[in-house]
C-alpha cells in the first residue's frame, strides 16, 4: 500500500509538473519572449495571461513576431481558410497549423492571420441612477444592455433600455426600449440587415412604437481602437399613441455608431443614433446615446452618458425632444 501511495504521488507530481512547463510561447519582435496562455487574438490585440503575473494583458498584434501554443485553437486567415490545431513558429514571421486530421500547414505568414480563438460573443451591462431626499425627494433608476454574436460572415444583437423616475412620490419618467437585429456579411465590410424596434414612453403619449425593416450597411472599421458603421434602409413604421392618430406608413431608416478607445488609458467614447423619416407627412424620428467609460477594473468602468430622443410631429401638449443624463457603472464581458 505505501508504494501503491507513492506511485500515485509521483504520477499526480508528474502531471503537476507538466502542467506547469507546458505553456504557451509569445516571440516579440523586439526580441522578448512570453511564456503563458493564449486566450485569444482578434481586432488586432493579442490577449496573452502570463505565467508571472498571473492576469491577462493587451498586446499589440504588430509587435508580435510568432507564437507557439500547447493547445489546439481555432485559427481564421484573412482569405477565408479556418484551421484549428496546435501553432509552431518554424520560422521568424511564420507560423503553421498542426490539426489531428490535416496534419501539418506549409508555413504562412503571420500578417495573414485574421485571429486566433475569437470571441464568439459579447455584451455589457449598464446600471445608473440617482437618490436625493430633504426638500425633495427623487429618485431614477436607468438599466440598459447589450449581447451580441459575431462570426465572419454573420452578426446578431440585441438591446434593451428601461428608465424610470420619481419626485415626492409621483412618477415623472418611464420609458423603454428593445431591439433585434441580424446583419449578414457579403464582403468583408458590406452586409445586409434585418431590424426590429419597439419602443414605449409613458409621458410622451406613445402607447407603442414598432418598427421592421431591411436594409445594407457598411462597416468602415472594427478594430479594437474604432469601430465604426452606417446603415440606410426601409422599415414598416408602427405608432400607436394614447391620445391622437396613430401612424403607420412606410419609412426611411438611417443609423450610424462608431466606439473609440482613446490613448492609453483604455478610455471609450461612442455614439449611436438611429432614426426614421416618412415622406408624406414629412415626419422625423430621432434616437441618439453617446458618452463614455473610463475604465475601474478588469471589465467594470464608469459610465457617463446622454440619451437624445426626438420627434418632429410630437401630439398637442407634449415636447419635440427629450435629454436623459445617465451617470452609473459598465460592466463588459466577452466569451470565446
């Protein structure tokens, strides 16, 4: 028995120590080599977890010279070839990709690489508010998020928006927002969509707004540093208001966003609107959120925000426009 125990103690040692030496290999340009995990590549940063420090760090797709993994990955190339397998350097500015049922890829050049182990789908979570009591009392709450999928060829998101306010008691604001829509890659930057839009506002007298509709896009960047698009299109226009003549025609749909992450403070500035006209009335509608976030944590920073609604034909007794400031925290995630 007290050998049977000090097999199993050595066997256990041995794998431990297997463990510990097998690790992925990052080859700098500059000469430094990295020993850790690879977690992914993609938007042209290299997410790597060092075995020394122990927390996942950015770094620059440019300054890398080759990379070594103990384990098989999924890579994707730039002319559409997808290989997973263990990745060599087998030279300086080359790798190649050793599969169970291919074997082993000639060598290929590394500016080829499109992205190793992408993210298959992300989101964030907002939360913000106020509370303020004594001579008045007022409360808001402001919820909103977003998930969406992303493969070569095809991009699905979803959002969701809801904010709600009280003063002395009384309901002063309440509104809400979700969103779908599906957009499809024919070229590396130009996709068709599908869209989808519901939107309710208690004191803006609109029981339901609902829109549906096709259209093309063009994505200018999506890096890790900006990502910007712009869309136009014709969506079916729904609107059903408490008091007054519900509109229903068909519209012109536009929308533009873009994100970009300033200096190296990892600072995020974004913007998006989306907005519709319909031509017999001359009617216009108007969605607009920009702001930023200033990282805290790992995937938590602070968010600073506005909200801009607008309605060109608002019914008798309400505004054209409505300005939301939202102050609360961002929580990102990303799983691949």
């Amino acid at each position: 028995m007290y050998l049977n125990s000090l097999r199993v103690l050595a066997a256990l040692m041995l794998a431990l120590l297997s463990h510990a030496v097998s690790a992925d290999e990052v080859r700098m340009k500059n000469g430094d080599h990295l020993t850790g995990e690879i977690v992914r590549m993609e938007n042209e940063l290299l997410i790597f977890r060092s075995a020394y420090v122990g927390e996942a760090l950015g770094i620059a797709w440019l300054e890398v010279d080759c990379i070594n993994t103990e384990r098989a990955l999924p890579a994707e190339f730039k002319d559409s070839e997808f290989l997973i397998g263990r990745i060599s350097c087998p030279e300086s500015g080359n790798i190649q990709i050793e599969g169970e049922l291919l074997g082993k890829s000639v060598p290929i050049p590394m500016e080829q690489l499109l992205s190793v182990n992408p993210s298959t789908y992300s989101g964030f979570f907002n939360l913000g508010g106020s509370l303020n009591s004594g001579n008045s009392d007022t409360q808001t709450l402001n919820v909103a998020t977003r998930f969406k999928v992303r493969t070569r060829k095809h991009r699905f998101t979803v959002d969701a928006k809801y904010n709600h306010g009280e003063a002395n008691g009384q309901t002063t604001a309440r509104n809400s927002s979700g969103s779908l829509k599906y957009d499809f890659f024919a070229r590396e930057k130009v996709y068709s969509y599908a869209q989808s839009l519901t939107e309710q506002d208690t004191f803006a007298n609109l029981n339901l707004r609902n829109t549906e509709g096709l259209g093309m896009g063009y994505q200018f960047k999506d890096t890790r540093q900006l990502s910007l698009f712009t869309e136009a299109g014709l969506s079916y226009f729904n609107e059903d208001v408490k008091l007054g003549e519900d509109k229903r025609n068909v519209a012109g749909r536009w929308a533009m966003g873009f994100d970009w992450v300033a200096g190296s403070k990892r600072i995020k500035v974004f913007h998006r609107q989306e907005g519709y006209y319909i031509a017999h009335n001359r009617s216009v509608t108007l969605r607009t959120e920009q702001g930023i976030r200033i990282p805290l944590l790992d995937r938590l920073s602070a968010n600073v925000e506005m909200d801009y609604r607008y309605n060109k034909l608002p019914e008798v007794g309400k505004k054209k426009s409505d300005l939301s400031m939202i102050i609360g925290l961002t929580y990102q995630y990303a799983y691949w």
